[in-house]
C-alpha cells in the first residue's frame, strides 16, 4: 500500500476521481508495494484500482494506452524507503568518508530497483527467493550486479556478511531464466585478484546471459583508520592486471565473438598504457563504470571537430581554464592541445587537481572537492571562465562532495564556472559557449 501524494491536472487519475491522501492498495487485484509494482501492473490497458480513502475501500476504473501514464505522485521516488545495504566490505568508499559530512554520504544503498531504474549495482544481499520470483516474473532485465569474486568463502569474508556467498545461487536462477547480468568487480590487491580473478572471470563467462563485466580498482582515501589493510595497485600491478584481463577477453572474443570482459579506464591510467580504440568497447556496456568512458569522448571530439568551423567560432578569442582529477589530466590536455590547433586565439589552461580531501590515492575527476579547487586554483590565471567536469558536483549539481557549492567556488574564485559533461561534443560547446 502507497499513499498517492498528488494527482496531476489534467490527468487519467484525476478524471478517474482519485484524489491526493487516498492509499493505493491494488491494481487488478495485485499489490501494490513499490515503484516496479506500480510501473508493471499499469501497464494494462484496463486497469481496476483499488484505494484506501478513509474507512472506505473504493474502486476506480481506467481505460488507457499501454504506455500512459496515470498521472499519480508519491512521496518518494521508490514510493517507499531505499534499501540499505547489509554488508560491510572491505573496500566500501562510504566507510572512508571523513567524519563531519552531511549523513546523506553515509547512506549505503543496496536496491534492486535502482538497478533497473538508474542501473547501480547491487550485491543480492538484500534480496530473498520472492524477490528473485518477482525480477523474473516481471522480466526485469539487465540486472547489474557487483560479485567480486565467485569464491563464496571468500565473498563472505570481502563483504563480512555470512549470507554473500549463498546467494551467489540468484546468478544462476537469473541465467536460466533468460535474466541479463552485468557483472562488477572490484579488484582489492592480494585479496581478489590474481588465480581468484581467474576462476571469477571463468565461472561468469559459463552463464548463457552475462552481458559484461567490469574489472575496477577499489578506491582507498586516506581515511582507512581501523579497516582492513588494503593496499593501493603500483603501475606494475595495473599492468599485470590488464594483461590477465585483455587475455581473458582475447580468449571470449575467440569463442564467442565478443570480449565480454573489460579492465575500467583507471587501470590504463595507472599502467601509463594507451586507451584501446572504440572498437575494443564494442557497444560500451558499461560505461558508467568507468569502462571506455576516454574512448567514448575522444570519439565524440574527434566527430565534432568535423563541424568545428561550420558550427562554431574559431576565431573567436578565448581565455579560460579547465580543472579535473590527475588521472584524467593527460587526456584532457590532449583535446585542448588539438583544439588550440583549430583555434589560434583559443587560450586555455588546464590544471590538474590534487585530491588532498580524500588522499593522494583518488585522482578521479568525479571525487574532487571544492575546498581542493579552491585551495590549489585560487594563485592561478583562469581567465575569463572555470569549466570543470560535471560529474564533480552531486545528482543535484549544487554542490560538491564536501558540501562547497557551486555558487561560493564561484565567489571564492571570483570568475563564472561551466560545467561540462562527459561527452566530446559538450566539451568543446562548453569552451565556446555554445548551447
């Protein structure tokens, strides 16, 4: 049962006679407990509400188009809590957060239904046979899930939680049952790595339904007081690792004619070894992960600078400056160094952003803080705009991770700042302003 917030005007609900406060009981006699309850069932085209409206139970009836929406809100998103995670993992980034954040940093969500709605990763952990009944039932596909490691002696002790190699037996009910996966690991140095990564990989690429799986480095700060010791990866560690996953991928693409399996773009940073072109990311199945993410924006660049002088002014005068994270600083000064080839009067700066709040450890642009932009950009020239990376700033894109707004980097900065999303062609419109 949901409590209906508001109707929208005009809207099916609202000429259906549903009104804000009543409480959503059933739709064609099935429970309504959530937001994939709500967004399944309606999509009948005959569809019988049954409401909680007072003591009264009342029965609305909706004809509609399959994909019409009924125009009810709810209190949330989710249309009940999120779901937190039961597990403390070794690696968890929320355990080395400093103390003194807002308790919003705090929150570990472990939520099957933001897999399928926003596409996080979720570890099964939170989830009973039912559960599993019901992603099946509604045909709720791809579901990305992070496994680690196959090992499930193992994937209890990574994830300190006794239930996480039993429910290791979801994957196969998934496959079989013609449920998508795509697979995250993250990679701690001498835990999961090395023969344990073999039989991981191996084990993953026996189900009929794996759709991917990205390999990432676990991110240590400099906040671990307390946690298990883990050790960050050397350039030769990076190394080893890409060539036991390409290899592995080499073999999948021998015997199924697709690579299956990709090493996150941070451990090509750390080896110092060149990007693989966009072919080797053949659809980029997981690019939110970090995976193909500079091959897909050097394309893009690459594909508008075919439009450069038509679309824009290449003789217009430029002074600016771009921060971003260590790791992708190289790749950035790239583009700009290409553009300045283009545009004679294009002054750009591009400075690379020690993450001091976090530790030396995190060089990723999408974990940089306000309080490090400031400190280290304060003494230099940026000239007439700062752009930076839009991943840097929260879902809201008000603020940084430490709570420094846009506004006072701004101020404290005293020049405009535009942000620029991941993709080449946003990042030269960004540098010329054009919308």
């Amino acid at each position: 049962m949901v409590t209906v917030k508001s109707v929208d005007h005009p809207s099916l609900a609202e000429k259906a006679g549903i009104a804000a406060g009543d409480i959503l009981i059933s739709v064609n006699d099935n429970e309504i407990r959530d937001v994939l309850d709500y967004r399944y069932y309606i999509t009948e085209r005959s569809l019988s509400l049954l409401v909680h409206r007072g003591p009264e139970l009342l029965t609305f009836k909706i004809k509609k188009g399959e994909y019409d929406d009924l125009g009810l809100n709810f209190e949330t998103y989710l249309m009940d809590k999120k779901h937190t995670c039961r597990n403390k993992c070794i690696f968890c980034f929320i355990d080395q957060n400093p103390h003194g954040m807002r308790d919003t940093i705090y929150f570990k969500d472990d939520d099957s239904r933001l897999s399928f709605l926003l596409g996080n990763y979720i570890t099964l952990t939170n989830l009973a046979d039912a559960d599993i009944d019901r992603i099946i039932k509604m045909r709720l596909t791809p579901i990305n899930i992070s496994v680690h490691t196959t090992n499930p002696v193992l994937r209890c002790q990574m994830m300190n939680n006794r239930f996480a190699g039993d429910v290791l037996r979801y994957l196969d009910r998934l496959d079989k049952n013609g449920i998508a996966i795509n697979a995250q690991i993250v990679l701690c140095k001498g835990v999961n790595d090395g023969k344990e990564l073999d039989r991981t990989l191996s084990d993953l690429s026996a189900f009929e339904n794996i759709g991917s799986v990205a390999v990432v480095p676990s991110g240590l700060t400099k906040h671990r007081e307390g946690l298990y010791p883990l050790a960050p990866f050397t350039k030769e560690d990076a190394e080893t690792v890409l060539d036991q996953v390409n290899a592995f991928g080499d073999k999948m693409l021998s015997e199924k004619g697709r690579r299956l399996v990709f090493p996150s773009d941070e451990f090509y940073l750390k080896a110092e070894r060149e990007i693989p072109d966009e072919d080797y990311y053949e659809d980029y199945p997981q690019l939110e992960n970090g995976v193909g993410m500079i091959a897909s924006m050097k394309g893009e660049f690459e594909a508008e600078l075919e439009f450069l002088s038509e679309d824009y002014d290449t003789e217009k005068e430029i002074h600016c400056s771009i921060a971003t994270g260590y790791a992708a600083y190289g790749f950035i000064k790239e583009l700009v160094d290409i553009l300045k080839q283009h545009c004679p009067n294009l002054n750009c700066n591009v400075y690379p952003i020690e993450n001091r709040f976090f530790g030396e450890n995190i060089t990723v642009a999408g974990l940089v803080c306000g309080c490090d932009l400031i400190e280290q950009l304060q003494d230099k020239p940026l000239g007439d705009f700062l752009a930076l990376p839009s991943v840097m700033l929260r879902d809201e894109q008000d603020r940084f991770l430490d709570d420094t707004t846009l506004e006072e980097l701004s101020n404290r900065l005293n020049i405009p700042v535009r942000l620029s999303l991941s993709t080449g062609e946003d990042f030269i419109r960004t540098i010329f302003d054009n919308d």
